[in-house]
C-alpha cells in the first residue's frame, strides 16, 4: 500500500497533549487574563461599582452638552484636532484632485 504524501499524521505526532487542533477551551484554561478575571471582584446583581456610579452620574447629567464632550478638557481638545485633521484632509484631496484635472 503506498503511503499518502498528504497526511497529517507526522504533523499531528508529538505535538502535546492537545494536538494540533486543541479546542480554545482546552488550550486557554491555565491562560493568566482567565485569572485575573476569575479573582475580579464581585459585586452584587444590579449594583453598581462606586467608581462606574461616579461616571455614569457624570454623563448623565442634564448639562447641554453632548456626550462626546462630557469628558472634560481633553475630549474638547480631541474633538476640535479631529474637524481640523478632517477639514485638512479634505482640502488636500481637493487640491490633489484638482492638479490632475488642471493640469
């Protein structure tokens, strides 16, 4: 009987206890983020930690701003660099597109 060049079987030999197609479950279950997840803090059902409180408070405050300025000077500072790096993006496409043209 001539032997399949195609095999998976040299690849599958010495290749652990899992094998090469180990579930995840099996392959992350000694993983470090599922213990530093299982020794979270617990709190009860429905309450919330003081610090998510805190900011939930903040954000839901009737103050007239929208939320993407909530946050404080910094999201000020983020949003305004975000519709200059736009309208500088846009105007260099423009200028771009029109040497072609023109030219």
């Amino acid at each position: 009987m001539q032997r399949n060049c195609f095999s998976l079987r040299p690849f599958l030999r010495g290749a652990g206890e899992l094998g090469v197609f180990g579930t995840p479950i099996r392959l992350f279950r000694n993983s470090a983020a599922l213990k530093s997840a299982a020794a979270a803090p617990k709190t009860a059902p429905g309450k919330l930690p003081p610090k998510m409180a805190k900011l939930r408070k903040k954000f839901q405050a009737d103050n007239d701003l929208p939320i993407f300025l909530k946050g404080g000077s910094m999201d000020n500072i983020l949003y305004r660099l975000t519709w200059v790096l736009s309208i500088l993006g846009i105007a260099g496409d423009v200028w771009l597109w029109a040497g072609y043209i023109i030219a």
